[in-house]
C-alpha cells in the first residue's frame, strides 16, 4: 500500500500512537496513518493545510496528554513558518499557532532543555537583518500550553541542517550539536548547555565533506547532513552517526569533561 509520497527535503517520519489505541501510527509530511496493530496501516488522513512541509517533529507540548506537532513548512511566497499543530487524540490535528517567520528555517528539534517539564524549541535560522552568512541555531523555551517564549539565537559558524541533543561532556545538562553545510563546507559544531537553556559555542569538532545542491535551495535536511545519536563502542558517552555522500561517518565521543 503507497502511503503516501515524501517531499524531496523532509525526512521526518514517526511511529507513534496518536489516538490511544496502544498501535503505533505512522505520522508523515504527507499525513497521519493509523496503524492496525498488524503491521499495516489504514488510508492516511492529511494535515491541515499548510504550506510545503520542510520538517516536523511530535511532542506533547501543551501537556494534555495527547501528541502534538511542530511544523515547518514554507508558504507559496517562499517564507518559513512554524506551525503548532494541537493532536485532537483521534489522529487528527487542529491548527493551534501559526507564525510566519522573515528569515531562513532548517534543522528543528523538540525537547527538555531546562528540566521544567515543558517541552523546549530548537531550530536552524539565519539571523534576520545579519546577512546571509550570518548563522545561528534559535531556542525558545516551552512554556507547557502549546506557545513558546521568545528565541535566543545563538550564532553558528554555518547553517544548520540537523540537530540532536545529548549530554555530550557528562555535566548533567543538554547539549546541543548542529550539522552544518555550505556547498563544499560542512561539518559539525557543539553548543554546551548550562541547565538554564543557556549555551556556550564550542569550536567545530568534526569536519568533513558533506555537500547537497538541494542545501542552497531548501531550508531543510538534505543529503549529507542526517545525524543520530547512539552509544557506538558501549563505553556509556553518547557518539555521532552522521550520513554523508560518502557514507556513514561516525564521531566517537571519548566522555571526558570539557
């Protein structure tokens, strides 16, 4: 059964149970398609309209209990614009905030920066009226009903295509690391946490040649700049899987203090 065709830019794609019935659901660019609990799913029911998907991510971020959408997408005059999509509990979602942005979206990120219990905002920009070089990564404390503080930006030596957060460095707190890509540029930068949703850039601390022509159009993952966070050698320090056009990079973390 074809579910569905992904926008050429998005690779966000979830399983989880957005109507409670203990079945994980299938939740894309494209839809919600509720799972039968067999490995199949049903016809998949479309989001309310938005502009051209660019990356989502699930979080119950006004706290009712039920998954919650953060979307961005891109309206048909070319602007980013984050969407807060509130999940009704029966797989549908309504449109709960909206807000068209002036600058540059990319990599998106939901997650507990600051241990409140309420779900925290990452995302890729290029500071508005700083030029276009001029990168940084925005973040926007939670405030447990569904709308976000204003962002801190934090500036980026590139623009940021991915985001994941781990306590890098065994401090205790969330640190935040951004691939980042500019033509034949790329590589990837930490920003350490304080606890306090507060952040300190690090220098770049890997290096390689990732490269996408789609990169210089789309605000959005493209190839080359897909990261995962796991523990690859068992040694208890959360370690980079990074996907490049020439495979699969990894950057060990050695789990010291820094």
């Amino acid at each position: 059964m074809l579910l569905g065709s992904a926008n050429d830019n998005s690779n966000s794609a979830y399983l989880i149970d957005v109507n409670g019935d203990n079945k994980l659901d299938l939740v894309g660019d494209w839809g919600v398609a509720l799972g039968n609990g067999d490995g199949t799913f049903q016809a998949p029911m479309p989001l309310p309209l938005l502009g051209f998907i660019i990356q989502l991510v699930v979080g119950d971020v006004n706290k009712d209990g039920k998954p919650d959408l953060v979307v961005e997408s891109l309206t048909t005059g070319g602007k980013g614009e984050i969407t807060i999509l509130s999940g009704v509990g029966d797989g549908t979602f309504t449109v709960l905030s909206n807000q068209v942005m002036t600058h540059d979206l990319g990599a998106l990120s939901l997650v507990d920066l600051n241990k409140d219990g309420n779900l925290d905002l990452i995302y890729a920009t290029d500071n508005p009226g700083a030029g276009s070089f001029n990168n940084g990564v925005a973040v926007a404390l939670g405030q447990g009903n569904g709308s976000f503080n204003a962002p801190t930006i934090y500036p980026t030596n590139l623009f940021a295509f991915a985001i994941v957060t781990a306590d890098f460095n065994h401090d205790g707190f969330a640190d935040i690391a951004i691939a980042q890509n500019f033509g034949l540029l790329g590589g990837i930068e930490l920003l350490k946490g304080s606890g306090s949703a507060n952040f300190t850039a690090q220098k770049q601390v890997f290096l390689n040649g990732y490269f996408s022509f789609d990169s210089l159009v789309f605000p959005a993952n493209s190839d080359g700049s897909t990261m995962l966070v796991l523990d690859i050698n068992g040694d208890g320090a959360p370690d980079i899987l990074s996907l490049s056009p020439q495979g699969v990079d990894r950057l060990v973390n050695t789990g010291h203090r820094n």
